[in-house]
C-alpha cells in the first residue's frame, strides 16, 4: 500500500516534485535523526543545509518527480523500521531542537502526525480542484 502522499500525488503531472521531497525533508529532519541518532540517507547526508535550509525544496525542483516519489517512500519505510524499535516514548530525542525544553519522541510523532495530516489536507484540497479527485 502506498503512503497517503503518494496516493495523493499519483497520477499528477511531474511539474512539482516539491510535493514529495517537502515531506521527506520533515520525516528526514524529525523522526529519523532524532530518535535514534542515526545520520541520514543519501542524498540528505551531504545536504548542504547550513547554506540553504530550504535545501529539500532546492533538491526539489532539480529532480524529476518520480526520483522525488522515490526518496519519499524509502525515507518512509526506512522511518516505520526506527519507530517500530522504540520502546519509551517518554525518551527525549537524540537531537533536542536548537531552544527550549528537549522534545519527548511521544511529542515528536505526534507532531509528525498534525504535519503529513495538514500537508495532505492541502493536496486533498489541491487534488481536488485541479481534476474533482479525493482522497478517500
């Protein structure tokens, strides 16, 4: 089964990769360097985000649409594998944000939840004023 963003993408035009790559940056900066520490995947290990940090829309509109799909989905399945493992979801996270109090991994997915639910409210919306399609 495909992930609710890809589903929402499919069958679109590959005229805005932005759409796949933007979410991938969230999971990529949120949940799989955080909670477990772990460096992330090509092409995001040698992002150059201290010169841009919107460098996952940059990416974006360099790759073709189905390459932009593609990172989305390997970032999605290699994050369920991370979330599968954890077992205290009380646990600060292993990169706390620059201020404030550090974030639990409870927050965190929480938050990652209100993110892809409001991202892909957009789409929805989007997706179905372009061609009457809905998620369903």
């Amino acid at each position: 089964m495909a992930p609710p963003a890809a589903a929402h993408a499919a069958g679109t035009v590959d005229d805005d990769p932005g759409r796949a790559a933007h979410p991938h940056g969230l999971r990529r900066g949120l949940l799989v360097r955080p909670p477990c520490g772990r460096p992330p995947a090509a092409p995001w290990d040698t992002a150059p985000w201290e010169d841009s940090s919107d460098w996952d829309w940059d990416l974006a509109a360099e790759i073709p649409a189905a390459e932009a799909r593609a990172l989305f989905t390997d970032t999605a399945a290699r994050s369920r594998g991370i979330t599968a493992g954890i077992t205290d979801l009380s646990a600060p996270v292993a990169a706390p944000p620059r201020e404030g109090e550090p974030w639990s991994i409870r927050w965190m997915l929480v938050h990652m939840i209100e993110e892809y639910n409001r991202h892909l409210g957009h789409a929805d919306l989007i997706r179905e004023h372009l061609d009457g399609s809905t998620g369903d």
